[in-house]
C-alpha cells in the first residue's frame, strides 16, 4: 500500500490538532492556542522549495508569539525551506523534541474491542486517563477540552475499560485516509497487560469504518517503548521532525 506524502499527513495533523489562531506567511502556517501542545503553538511550513523572504518571515513569526506573549516555536520536518534550522540556529534557536512520525495499513492492526467506549468528547472518564500520561500540563487539557468546538473532522475519545475502571485511552481522527492516533495513555497500576495495543486497534478500528485506511502517530525518538509497541502494529517511522526554540 502507499502511504501518504508527507504533505498529507502533515495537513491531516494540523487538522486533527486544532488551533482557533492561525495566519498563512508564505509557505509557512503560524499557529497559536493557550500554550499547551506544541503543534498548536508553533510556526511550521508546508513547501520545501527555496524562500528568498525566509527571514523576514521568521521575524514576523516571531512578532506573532510575542504579540501573545508567548515563546516563538518552529516546528521543522522535511517540508522546511532550505536553511531555515540554520538561520534559527543563528537566530540563538535550538533543536529539541525530536520525534518520530510514524505510520502503517490499518488493516494490519485494527481490531474491534467490546471494552472500548467511543466518546464524542474529552468527558472526565477520558482527561483522567490521559491525565497519567507526561507532559500533560494544564494547559495541553485546557486545549483538549476545547477541541470538539473545533475539530473539522470526523473525530472519538476513546477509553478503554477494565474491571468497570477507565485504564487506557486514546484519541483518533478520520480525514480521507489518513486515520491519527494520539494521547495514548494507560494507566500505572494497568501498564504492561496490552491495554496499549488494544485501545490503539479499538481507535483503527473505528477510524476504518470511517473509510480511512492509513494510520499516523507522533513519537518521542527517546521513547524505545512506544516505538517497540507501535512497531508490533505495523507502524513504522516515516520522517521525523523537531521544534526550535530560543534557549532559556
């Protein structure tokens, strides 16, 4: 099967994680929310061909964030101008974050669950689960509770159930063929049981019904458990991006 271009998948995130701030600046799409997540904050472009006005675009990116009072973050992948990280790199910006984006059939995995709940919103049961994963400060669920007023498309929280507790989630999108997967988490006192796995193939499961056939996710390069997990599905790397910040 061929998988989407980086191009796609990439308009399939900024679409299944959404911003109610957002300006065009040439190739470049400048995105802000409440701080939280770094895709909803941060400046990313989506053509790769040469920009002779690329820094006067990374000033008036960064005149976008301070105008919020914000920090200014590039996201930069495989669609980045030639030498942006070079000209940030001058600018005092460094390179951190590194994940993978990694993808798969979703035939492969997808599998009904009758433990699975499907929610049509981030409800308690749900931020409680995704409230045990890292980095969940409060300003990543205070976006995620505004997310069903602002998603486009076709979108379920997912939990998963186990001795009538909520013990895994995740959250999964359909758009075209390209079903996302994110916030995946498990609770601690139900880690290694493949609670993981199995709320993953419940979300591909209810994404191909949707008509999609393609899954992408976002991975830490330092999470070795994730990637191993992922990798059992059928889900592996396809590029890998970073965000650039100033130090300090």
């Amino acid at each position: 099967m061929t998988p989407p271009t980086i191009l796609h998948i990439e308009q399939a995130t900024l679409t299944a994680v959404p911003a109610p701030i957002l300006a065009f600046d040439g190739p470049f799409v400048l995105r802000r929310f409440l701080g939280g997540t770094g895709r909803a904050n941060a400046a990313c472009a989506l053509d790769p061909a040469p920009d002779p006005d690329l820094p006067a675009r990374i000033a008036r990116a960064e005149a976008f964030y301070a105008a919020a009072g914000q920090p200014c973050r590039f996201r930069s992948t495989p669609l980045d101008p030639e030498g942006l990280t070079s000209l940030l790199s001058a600018r005092g910006y460094t390179g951190r974050d590194h994940s993978q984006v990694i993808g798969g059939p979703l035939a492969a995995f997808a599998r009904h669950d009758t433990a699975a709940r499907f929610l049509d919103g981030p409800h308690p049961a749900w931020m409680a689960v995704v409230a045990t994963a890292e980095h969940q400060s409060e300003a990543r669920r205070a976006e995620k509770a505004r997310m069903p007023e602002l998603l486009g498309v076709p979108a379920a929280w997912v939990v998963l159930e186990q001795d009538g507790i909520a013990a895994a989630c995740a959250f999964v999108t359909a758009q075209g063929r390209c079903a996302g997967l994110f916030d995946l988490a498990v609770r601690p006192e139900f880690r290694r049981r493949g609670l993981g796995q199995r709320v993953m193939a419940a979300a591909g499961a209810w994404a191909a019904e949707q008509g999609a056939d393609w899954a992408y996710a976002q991975v830490s390069c330092t999470n070795q458990a994730s990637l191993a997990m992922n990798a059992a599905l059928g889900l592996t790397e396809h590029y890998r991006y970073a965000y650039w910040l100033r130090a300090g």
